[in-house]
C-alpha cells in the first residue's frame, strides 16, 4: 500500500517529511511543482512521513478523507500511472 499527499500540502515549503523517508519515495522537493507526491510504487508504508507533515497532508491510501481522494489520483498520475 501506499500513502497519499493531499491539498494542505500545496505551497507548503515545510520538506520534513522527504527527510524522514527511509526510500527517498517523496519528490518535488527540488522540482518547481506546487506540492510534494508520494512515488505508489517506491513507498514501503512505513508511516514516517505522516508523523512529519507540519500541515498533516499525509493519509495511508485507504484512509485519504473523501474530501481528499482526488489526491490519489494526481500522486498516481504525477509518475505516469494508473490510479486504483
């Protein structure tokens, strides 16, 4: 599974969660895109970066608010793949 970076992340300048990331799976970091995203495919689950999100953008996939889950289509799309 994966975890998700939802709208509270947009124009956060706040990169503690990248920093925390065992797999370096969150990009945008150095990139001029208007939030961080999560590569579904690098991310092992391990929860750290929730904990480090200033702005608590951050949800496990099957968790993401319904307000939110139009986020997991843009982290999936942003790296070329079909989201779930």
């Amino acid at each position: 599974m994966t975890h998700i970076i939802t709208e509270p992340c947009i124009g956060v300048k706040d990169t503690a969660c990248v920093d925390v990331c065992p797999v370096d799976c969150i990009y945008g970091k150095d990139e001029t895109w208007e939030m961080l995203y999560i590569h579904p495919e690098e991310c092992i689950d391990c929860g750290l970066c929730v904990d480090a999100c200033p702005v608590q953008a951050i949800f496990p996939l099957e968790e993401t608010p319904e307000e939110w889950e139009s986020y997991i289509a843009k982290n999936y799309t942003q790296f070329d793949l079909t989201p779930p």
